[in-house]
C-alpha cells in the first residue's frame, strides 16, 4: 500500500507575493536546514525570452532553482543535487 503526501511550505509572511514567494520560501527552508536536496543542471539554460517590440536576447533571467542553488552556495550548507547522481551513474 502506498501513501502519497503533499504539502508545499509557505511562509505566512510571504503568501500570495509571485515569484518571491518562491524564492522566499526557499530562502527560509535553506537558512532553517543542514542540508539541501536539489534537482539542477548546472548547464541548463533557459529559452531566450522576447518581449513585444523589444528584443532582449542579451537577457537571460535566473531561474527560482539557480537563485536557490546559489544561495547553498553562499550560505555554505551541504548540497546533495539528484541531477548529478542521476547522470553520473
């Protein structure tokens, strides 16, 4: 028998923010954690992004994974990143 469990972890102070409600969130989890399981290809990019008139190929945003990547980093935490092991096996 397989039990399923889902829960996403929001702070209360952040609900309903956007994209910074993510990037927050993540933030929090990291600063509250001694480790942090990931899933990141580090030479993934994403797909160039068009706005209307304006051509903004040169742009190319961080996506919420990367910003929370680099915050392990920063913070210096101890990082276990599924992609790696799944790929280099």
């Amino acid at each position: 028998m397989s039990t399923k469990y889902y829960e996403t972890y929001y702070s209360k102070h952040i609900v309903n923010s956007g994209k910074a409600d993510y990037v927050e969130r993540n933030k929090e989890m990291i600063n509250k954690s001694d480790f942090c399981i990931i899933y990141y290809n580090k030479n993934y990019s994403s797909p160039r992004k068009k706005f209307s008139h304006i051509d903004l190929t040169a742009y190319q945003s961080n996506g919420g994974t990367k910003i929370a990547y680099n915050y392990v980093l920063k913070k210096n935490k101890t990082i276990i990143n599924i992609y790696d092991k799944l790929t280099n096996s």
